[in-house]
C-alpha cells in the first residue's frame, strides 16, 4: 500500500436472517437430493442478495406519478457483476439475479487438487470496464479460502476495487486468510462453521458443493 493511504477494512458478516437459516439447514440435510439442493441454494442466494445490497448508494429523481410530479429514489452506485467461481459458485447466481435482473455476470474458473489443496485457475471472462463496476464475488464454500483469494486477485488484477464475496458456509480459517489476503473486501456468509477437517472439507458443512449442485460424485 502506498505512504499516506489509509487502508479501509472490509467487514465480516453472518447473515443469520430466520429464512436464510432454516434454508441452509435443508441443504446441510445429506438426503437432500440435487434438484432441492439446486432450488434452495438459489433460494438462500437471493435473500443474501437483499441483505448485501443493503449499502447500494441511492439518487433523487423527479417521477410523475398518475397524480402529480415527485421525488423518488433510484439506485445510483456502480452496476453490479455477478462472478461466480465454478463451478459451485454457479448454483447461487440465478437467485442473485432475480433481485438484480440487470447485473452482467463475470465467471472464473477453478479447481482446487485434492491432494495438495491448492487452488488451480482455468478459465476467467469478465465484462469490461471493472474500474467502475462492483462485483459480487458468489461460491457456496469457503474452506482454506485459497479459491476465494485466487478470484479476488483474478479481479482486481483486471482492474476491479469494489468487491463482495458472499458465500454459503465458511471455515474460520478460510475467513482469516481471505481477510489477510484482501482486508479491503467485505465477506458475507450464511454460517461460520467449526473447522476443516484433514480432506479440506468444512466441519460440518455440507459436503461437496459442486457434486450436490449438478449430481457428480
Ligand atoms: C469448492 C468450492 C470452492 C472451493 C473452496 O470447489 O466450490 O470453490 O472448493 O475451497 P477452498 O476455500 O479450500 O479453496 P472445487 O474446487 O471442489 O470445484 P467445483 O466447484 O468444480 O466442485
Ligand atoms: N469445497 C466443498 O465443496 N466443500 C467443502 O467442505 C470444502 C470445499
């Protein structure tokens, strides 16, 4: 960081709304099946959405009414990219965009090896212009947090300053190092769990994301 520029913390925060709560707890379920799995992750995402956007800057604006001529409020801030990490990510964006029908969706790539646990890029598409756009970062699992850095790079490498990363459920060590990694970004997750356990898999969690999303062992 440069002399004389005071570095803003980003924030941290559980979204324990009652429905996001008893929505996350139907998908812990083992016997959910992919097709309720598919529909609630896309249900918890979007009310996350309502409680992410909460900050969206707003402008005065003149509207004649069928009555008479008034002020109103419109949504003034940066235009918002959706950018999941696949493929997990994927299952939370189309809940995302029924609250924000206009975002443009950005997507990046990533696996992580099961052996090593490291993070592995493939593919990275993004609209132009990410100076002035805020991008909301969407993958239901933060474990180490190695995949979660690797796309916040990924975006403020193209050029990206305002970001979110909202996910599902984390891992107290992948919370800490995303924070350490990127202390300008604000986290959201529905649940902090306990821990990761020797496999990297968050305890207790919900198992494999991407594999109860599209039905892949
Ligand atoms: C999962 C998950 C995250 C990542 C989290 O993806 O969707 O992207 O692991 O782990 P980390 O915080 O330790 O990086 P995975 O690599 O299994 O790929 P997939 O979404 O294609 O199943
Ligand atoms: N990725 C998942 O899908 N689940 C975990 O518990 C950890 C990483």
């Amino acid at each position: 960081m440069k002399k004389g520029v005071v570095q803003v913390m980003g924030k941290f925060e559980i979204l324990d709304h009652p429905l996001i709560q008893h929505k996350l707890t139907i998908i812990r379920n083992e016997h959910c099946g992919t097709r309720e799995f598919r529909q609630v992750v896309n249900e918890i995402a979007e009310l996350m959405a309502y409680e992410v956007s909460r900050d969206m800057p707003l402008e005065d604006v003149e509207v004649q009414t069928p009555v008479q001529v008034t002020t109103a409020k419109q949504l003034a801030g940066k235009k918002v990219v959706i950018v999941p990490i696949l493929r997990a990510g994927l299952g939370m964006v189309d809940g995302i965009l029924e609250l924000i029908p206009a975002a443009k969706v950005g997507h990046v790539g990533m696996y992580r090896d099961e052996e090593t646990l490291q993070p592995h890029e493939y593919f990275v598409k993004m609209p132009e212009d990410l100076e002035n756009r805020e991008m909301i970062v969407v993958d239901p699992m933060l474990a180490t947090g190695g995949s979660a850095i690797m796309a916040v790079d990924a975006l403020k490498k193209r050029g990206a300053k305002t970001i979110k990363f909202v996910c599902l459920v984390a891992a107290p060590e992948g919370v800490k190092a995303l924070r350490e990694a990127h202390p300008d970004i604000d986290v959201y997750s529905a649940a902090l769990d306990d821990h990761l356990n020797e496999d990297g898999y968050i305890v207790p969690g919900l198992g494999d994301a991407g594999d109860r999303l599209f039905g892949t062992k």
